[in-house]
C-alpha cells in the first residue's frame, strides 16, 4: 500500500470503508504501539528463558546517569563553560529486551 495513503489511514481510522479494513488499522497501530514500548523484533536473538529464536524485541535506550560533581566544580571555575562543553550528565546507552513469547524482559549490553 501507498504509504501516504496507509498513514492517513492510520490517522482517520472513522474514514474506512469496511469493518475489515478498520480491523486492519487496529492492528497495524498496535503494532506499532508495541514496537515503541518493546523495540523491533531482532530475528536472530534467543530469549535466555525460554530459549524462544525470533520473538525477542530489542531497542536501545540512552538514559541520563547521574550527576557529576567534578565537572560542576570545574564548571564553576572556568565560569560554566566547561558544563557546556561536557554536560552535567553522562548518557549511557542501554539494550532493553523483551520476549514476546514468554513475557520476560531484561537488560544487556549490545
Ligand atoms: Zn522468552
């Protein structure tokens, strides 16, 4: 499908013609709502419980760490321009995993 087409469609669900079409959006959305909470299906990963190939989700997430002392100190020495430079905050990338099959949900580096 056209996805200009496919995406006004996902936009005015109340101007499809069939109740199957309507079905048919319902899912695609949900699909996509899963997949911004879970991440994309990575086809190659096997869950380490139950061991499932293929239903593993996988995104990566950056989340801020903390608050770092030393480099506000010295931003306040060097009048703040070091904060800019750096950041207060260090970023870290985690991968968040979630089985589709048995649930289960964990963390990692990859
Ligand atoms: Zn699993």
């Amino acid at each position: 499908m056209n996805p200009v087409k496919w995406f006004l469609k996902q936009a005015f669900p109340e101007h499809f013609r069939t109740e199957e079409e309507r079905e048919q959006a319902k899912i695609e959305i949900e699909k996509i709502q899963y997949r911004a909470r879970y991440g994309i299906v990575n086809s190659k990963l096997k869950c380490k419980y139950c061991e499932e190939v293929g239903s593993v989700h996988y995104r990566r997430v950056y989340k801020k760490t903390g608050f770092s002392t030393g480099k506000a100190v010295a931003g306040l020495i060097t009048g703040g321009t070091s904060i800019l430079a750096t950041g207060l905050a260090k970023k870290e990338g985690v991968a968040k995993f979630y089985c589709g099959n048995c649930e289960m949900s964990w963390e990692g580096i990859q």
